[in-house]
C-alpha cells in the first residue's frame, strides 16, 4: 500500500478486540485440555460443519487452531435427537479427538505434488515437490504439545528452506484460556477456498498466543446476548524476509455468535518492526494502540469483518458466507475493501452427506467484484514494509496474493457405512493472477490466468490397531502462458 494512504489501524476493532481478552476472566471455564487443532484438518473442519450446520452442536469452524477444548464441550452438550448422516459426522470426530487425545503419539506424514501447483484450499499444503515430516505429540492434563519437523524436497520457491518446524507447539490451559507458543497454521474466515487475512497458504508464523478454550455465552445478562463467543491474540516474527528482515506481527480476533445460525468475525493484521523500526515492548504497544501515519509509527496492517448466516430450508443447511478486509482507514474504520463472497449446501443423499459450495473472491483494493474501479498494487504490498503480507514469498492471505480474482466450484460427498472411510471431491477453480507482475508474489510470480480441475479422495484402514490415512489428487492446471500442468498430489500419514 502506498505510504501517503491511512491504513486501518480500526480502533474500534482493537478496542473490541481487547474488551474480549479484559472480560476474559468472566468466562471461568476450565479447560479439560490445552490440546490444539491446526488449520489443514479438512475432514475434521468438514464433520464439525456438518454437526454445526444442522444444529447438533454449537461450534464456529471459522478460526483455527481450534482448541480440543471448544470440541469437546460442544460435544458434550449436543442434541440427543440425531439423524443416521449425523451419528455418521459425530463417530468420525470421535475417532479423531481420541487421537489427538493420546498422552504420547508418534507418526510419519510423506506428501508429495509433482507440479508446481500452490496451495488453493484449506487441507493440508504441499509446498514442494516432496515433504517428509516426523511428529511427537504428548499431552497430559492441562498441557499439551507437539515437535513436528519437516523435510522438502525441491520446494516451489527460492526464499523456502528445506527444514522447517512447522506444526510444533507447546501449550497450556488456565482460567479457561488456552496459552500456546510456536509455528502452528492458522485460518481466519467462514470461506472454503481462502482467507484474505490469514490462510495456511504461507509457511507458518513462529510465535506466542492465547485463545479462549470454550466458546460458552457469558452467563450475565449484559453480556449473554453476544451468544458463543471466542477470541484470540498473537505476536509472531516473520521467517526469511529478504527486503525487510525482523519482521514482527501482532495479529487479534474477536467472534461470536448473536442470533441463531449467525455467525460474526471481527480481524486484524499488523506488521510492525524489523530492520526499518523499533522492535521493543514501546514499539509494540505503539503498533498496538496508535493510529497508522501517527508520528513515529511504523506499521503496516489490514483489518474487518466476515460473516456466515445458515438456514434449514426442508431440514438441509444452506449456508451464506462473506469477508471483507480494509487496505484502508477512514474515521477508525476500515476502508478500501477486498473481498470473499460465498454459498455452501449440504444434504443426504442414499446415505451419504454431500457437501457443495461456490465461492468468488476478489484481492484488488476497492474493486470488490466490480462494482467499483479497483485500486492495484495496494493488496498485500507497502511503501516500507517491501516484502508486503508475504512469507517466504507465498501470501499469508488469500492463495491469490494481491489483485487477483478467483471463482470456484466444487462438491465433496462421504459415503455412509464406509469401513474405510472413503471421502472424495471435485473442484473447479478459475483465477486471474498478478496482473501487475509484482515480484513480491512467488506463488504466482506473473500476470496469468489459470484453471484448476481437482479431483481428490481420502480414505483411512488399520495398520497395528492404528489409522492409516492416505490422501491423492489429480490435478490439471492450465496456464493461459505456459500451457497445461499436470499434477498428483499424494499424502500419506502414518502413526505408531
């Protein structure tokens, strides 16, 4: 974004953001478990939906990591009355919080993608042409953690290292919070194929944080109207910065859900620090509380809101869903949108739970959709901070980086009574890239046009009384100037 613009600092999203982490000791909830769910888990974020979706639980899958706690007290106080499709999702999340429950796992998770094809979704990224990962998870009472070490093998960009830690936590639960430490992905936004403000499509940022572990309503009536509710707030250090080294990033959200079936999010994003600022706690408190372009200040942020309004039309969850983000401020708000717009359908069909959504999304300032002229290279780029919202070159929002729109389409269907576990899908996405050529995107260094046809499938079986999960793709991406690119993407994960 260029310097002589205001940037949303969005005072009153902080203000906001804060109130929750003040009242924070209202919601004396303890939590069973400082266990953390990562953004990537599809099958998890898709049977959680499900539940949610037709009113079997009372859970937001808007915001990851997801603290096991929020999983199993929504759980805990479900409805008694459910449909087969919906015993289906429940037995599938309880086989997996079993595992994530375990006081000591181990496993080996290989992935390979052989095309440069970026992450376009939410599951698990593959951002080279091979990566080998070894985990150990333990978790005992109100601690939990995980060291999680990867191998690449020909990542897709030149600012990737061939190790990295991503994944690795060690967390604590008190006072009903969640307290973490390390280089865990997160997703913030109610959309299927990306965030604009924080996806897993970039490597991880390492980094502190506390999350509320429940999503109880407050029991006071001042307050209860807010409905579920939950927030979190982080300080990380950016990896790899080539133009700007020693990034900092303090990153705050707030959600709740007021009225049934609405859910809202407020966000925020600052960069901070590094090789052009101060880096210490004044510095901090200053990126924090004051408004961009004061005096002395350095930062670089976005900002705003997203929401997701489901109704039951014939007992069948359809979801309506958007977000949008401020490049901008005027009068403390944020301003100068980019923007996420979407639908998502679910029903049974002979016993199996289908799953569709359309999604349109659109990363130029102020174009939103076309309804109005955008304004280019303002999306995820700065006058001082020249890496932008990038790290190690991928976008640490949506998988387009700035300027660029994209369409999608797909469909997943799980089978019922399936003894393995057999979940597949298809995809369409279309997307125009980087029009402007910035240099700063690797995930698409060059104005392009691409479409993406996906078919996936994901199936687990035992091996030593222990699930076994395999995950593949096939791929075809054209490229309006390099033709079509052909791809298999291959996960396999095994525990001991």
């Amino acid at each position: 974004m260029k310097e002589t613009q205001k940037k949303p600092g969005g005072r009153r999203v902080v203000a906001w953001t804060l109130a929750a982490a003040a009242l924070m000791a209202a919601a004396q909830v303890r939590a069973q478990s400082a266990v953390l769910l990562e953004a990537g888990n599809e099958r998890l974020r898709e049977d959680l939906q499900w539940l949610a979706q037709h009113g079997v639980i009372t859970l937001s899958t808007s915001a990851w990591p997801l603290p096991l706690a929020a999983v199993e007290a929504a759980l805990a106080g479900r409805r008694p009355n459910i449909t087969f499709s919906d015993r289906e999702a429940l037995a599938a999340v309880e086989l997996e919080l079993a595992r994530q429950r375990k006081r000591l796992g181990l496993g080996v998770t290989v992935r390979g993608n052989t095309a440069s094809l970026p992450t376009m979704g939410f599951d698990h990224p593959v951002r080279a042409k091979a990566d080998v990962a070894a985990r150990v998870q333990a978790s005992s009472g109100p601690w939990a953690g995980r060291l999680e070490l990867h191998g690449l093998a020909d990542p897709f960009t030149p600012r990737q290292t061939n190790f990295n830690a991503e994944g690795s936590y060690l967390a604590g639960a008190w006072g009903g919070q969640v307290f973490y430490a390390g280089q865990i992905p997160h997703w913030w936004g109610p959309a299927q194929d990306g965030s604009l403000i924080w996806s897993n499509a970039a490597l991880a940022i390492p980094g502190v944080g506390v999350r509320r572990a429940t999503e109880r309503p407050f029991e006071t009536r001042w307050l209860s109207w807010l409905g579920p509710w939950s927030y979190e707030v982080f300080l990380g250090k950016m990896l790899h910065n080539r133009l700007v080294p020693g990034v900092r990033v303090v990153a705050m959200r707030l959600q709740a859900q007021p009225l049934p079936g609405l859910e809202v999010g407020l966000s925020r994003l600052t960069q901070w620090g590094g090789a052009i600022s101060e880096n210490g706690p004044r510095a901090h408190l200053r990126a924090v509380f004051s408004r961009p372009n004061e005096e002395g200040v350095k930062n670089n942020e976005i900002a705003g809101f997203d929401a997701r309004y489901t109704w039951l039309p014939g007992g069948n969850p359809l979801s309506l869903y958007g977000q949008l983000i401020g490049e901008d401020e005027s009068d403390l708000r944020p301003t100068n949108y980019i923007g996420i717009a979407g639908l998502q359908f679910k029903h049974s069909l002979a016993g199996a739970r289908v799953q569709w959504h359309v999604e349109t999304a659109d990363t130029m300032s102020r174009r939103l959709f076309g309804l109005r002229d955008g304004r280019p290279n303002t999306a995820y780029v700065h006058t001082e901070f020249l890496d932008g919202m990038y790290h190690e070159g991928l976008p640490i929002g949506h998988f387009l980086g700035g300027d660029g729109k994209a369409h999608s389409l797909g469909v997943r269907v799980v089978p019922g009574r399936n003894p393995y576990r057999l979940r597949y899908g298809l995809r369409f996405v279309r997307a125009d890239v980087n029009p402007s050529s910035q240099a700063v995107n690797l995930a698409f260094p060059s104005a392009d046009t691409v479409k993406l046809v996906e078919l996936n499938a994901s199936w687990e079986w035992r091996v030593y009384q222990q699930p076994m999960k395999v995950e593949a793709g096939l791929g075809v991406l054209r490229s309006r100037d390099n033709g079509r690119d052909t791809g298999v993407r291959l996960g396999v994960e095994v525990p001991f």
